[in-house]
C-alpha cells in the first residue's frame, strides 16, 4: 500500500479500538419517532387483472422507527439516550414504546396524545421462492396524522431536553417533518447546545434546512443533494453542498451515497470522498440513522473528520449488507468488525 493508503488502514484499526473502549455519554434526542412493520413473502406471480405482483406473505415484523431507530443504535453502543417525541394514544404508539423499553430505552419523553396517530410505515418486502435471497421491496404504505404537533407540546419536549444538555454529549435533532421540531424550538435548542459546547447532529428533511442553523453535522442521502443541487441552479452537486454549508453555517455536510460510499463537505477544507467497499448492497434502510450514531460515536471520542466519514462509511456498510432491516440496529461489535474488514481488505488488495 502506498503511505496515504497506510495511514487510513491504521487510521481503521485505530478507530476500531477507540470505539470498542468507548465510555457511555448522555445523548440528547429530539424527533419523530414512529413503527416501522415489515410484511415478507414470496411474489412468484402477476395479479391477472393488472401488472402488479401478488404477495403471498409469510411473516410479519416490527419496530421502533425514525429517531427511535437513532436511539436502539445509540443505546447498542452503551450510551445513555433521553429521547423526545410523540406517540398516539393508540396500537402502534403502545408498540413503539414497548420496542423502545425492551431496548433498555427509557421512554419518559415520548408523551402519548390523545387524538393522535402514530406514525407507521408499512414496508411490503418479497422475493420469488426460489431466489429467496434477493429480497426487494415492493411497496411502502404509510399512516400519519395531517397536521403538526401542537406548539405547546412542542415546546415542552424542547423544555424538557433542554434541560440535560449542560450533561450531554451530543444533541441529536431527527426531523420527519412532524412538528416536534419546529423553527422556535430548533432555534432555541441548537443555541443552548452551542452555548454548552455539546455538538449538535441533525438529521432534517430538505423542507427544514433552515432548522438546523450552525449545526456541527447535517446528514442527507445523495439524492437529498442531487434535489438541492436543482433547486439551487448549480452544475455540480459539489457546487450545490459548499453552498448549502455556507448559507446555512455547517461545520460539516455529510451525503450518504448508498453503493457510492460517503461525501464529506467540512467548512474550510477540502471535499472528502470514502468509497464504499462492498461489492453487492443488499438493502439501505436505515442508512441515515446509522449514519447518524457513527457520527455521535465520532465526535464522543474526538475523532478527525476523515476517520468520521470512514467511521460513517463503516456503518453504512453494515446497514448495505444487513439481511434483517426490522431487527437491525448499528451496535458496537457489528461496527468494529466492520472496521477491521475494510483494514483487512486493503491489505489483501495489495498481495
């Protein structure tokens, strides 16, 4: 291996052992949380009406979903997560807050509403029965409430994570979109994290960009980048980040490319590029949220920016090759392994 090849896969292990030390810290939480189902079967025949498969289902799966999924990724490295979100009073609000208990999650902070419909997203996945290992998804059906949190309970999650972050070692703010977050409480938040010294990691939808104001870390997929890249009228999606990084005050912009590996735009420095190293994906959901705690895992143990995007690319990896999206939560032992293949395998490529 050349030198510059040399330093990453020392950089790799380097990480790996940080990370199997790695001493818990309190992660703040605030987002959407929601039930993620997974029906399975096999689809072997088209329906004779219309051009669509017809699912025989073998099975069903669920859990908690959105920042709950973030939190079971964070808990699974041993860090101690205060979440803040909101459930129905109603099936899959009980279900969610029974997967998040069962994950050593306390769930103090999810206030369940009256007149509320927890968010559920219902993921069809089948294959033909003799291939049964290339699954693929067929439909996603979701069920939500039309309208947003109110602003007082809002503000009262807002409240009540605020008041952990002078302890905390990270802010996290995963936004679907909901109403949990909203301008105020984001605003004021991210102030109060900043003010604290806690490094705050968003996860927003392209519609609140202007929420996550002088955040440390933002992360997207690449075709959140590729859509901004068009709104913003630029040539290149490069072109398209260093503004987004600009205008709205990052430290750092991290573009989850799936198969095509990650993207790190940091003010002041050069594009980082990480390629990913699996040949065959299987399947990417879950892919942010993971990206998500890679990044938390990151800056808890003061890690540089190019061994946070090769951590990040790490755990992307082990969502791209995950047979089982329904149970599959980043953890500690999954991630270092991780680590160690990706070293392993520059060493190989050279023989």
């Amino acid at each position: 291996m050349e030198e510059g090849d040399w330093g990453i896969h020392d950089g790799l292990q380097n990480t790996r052992r940080r990370v199997e030390n790695m001493a818990p810290s309190l992660i703040v939480l605030v987002g959407d949380v929601m039930l993620d189902r997974f029906i399975y079967g096999y689809a072997n025949n088209l329906n004779p009406r219309a051009p669509v498969p017809v699912l025989k289902e073998t099975h069903r799966e669920q859990g908690a979903g959105a920042a709950a999924h973030v939190a079971r990724g964070l808990t699974s490295l041993q860090h101690n997560v205060s979440i803040f979100g909101v459930v129905g009073d109603d099936e899959a609000g009980a279900d969610v807050i029974d997967a998040l208990e069962e994950a050593g999650i306390k769930s103090d902070g999810v206030a369940v509403l009256e007149n509320w419909r927890t968010t559920v997203k219902t993921r069809f996945i089948a294959s033909r029965e003799s291939l049964i290992a290339n699954k693929q998804m067929m439909l996603r059906v979701d069920e939500e409430e039309p309208g947003d949190v109110s602003v007082e309970v809002a503000e009262l999650l807002a409240n009540q994570a605020s008041e952990l972050l002078s302890k905390a070692g990270a802010l996290v703010i995963s936004d679907y979109g909901k109403g949990v977050v909203n301008d105020e409480t984001a605003k004021s938040l991210i102030e109060q994290a900043k003010a604290a010294s806690v490094p705050v990691i968003c996860d927003p939808k392209l519609t609140g960009l202007h929420r996550t104001k002088d955040a440390d870390v933002v992360i997207f997929e690449s075709r959140g980048l590729e859509l901004m890249r068009r709104r913003l009228s630029k040539s290149t999606e490069e072109e398209a980040a260093w503004e987004l990084v600009e205008e709205h005050g990052w430290d750092s912009l991290l573009v989850l490319g799936g198969q095509n590996g990650v993207d790190l735009y940091k003010s002041g420095q050069e594009h980082t590029h990480v390629s990913c190293t699996l040949l065959e994906p299987r399947q990417q959901i879950g892919l942010i949220d993971a990206a998500v705690v890679a990044v938390v895992a990151a800056r808890a143990l003061s890690l540089s920016d190019l061994d946070m995007a090769h951590l990040a690319n790490a755990a992307c990896e082990c969502i791209l090759q995950a047979e089982d999206a329904a149970h599959f939560a980043i953890d500690r032992k999954t991630l270092c392994t991780r680590l160690d293949e990706v070293a392993w395998s520059m060493q190989i490529s050279q023989r």
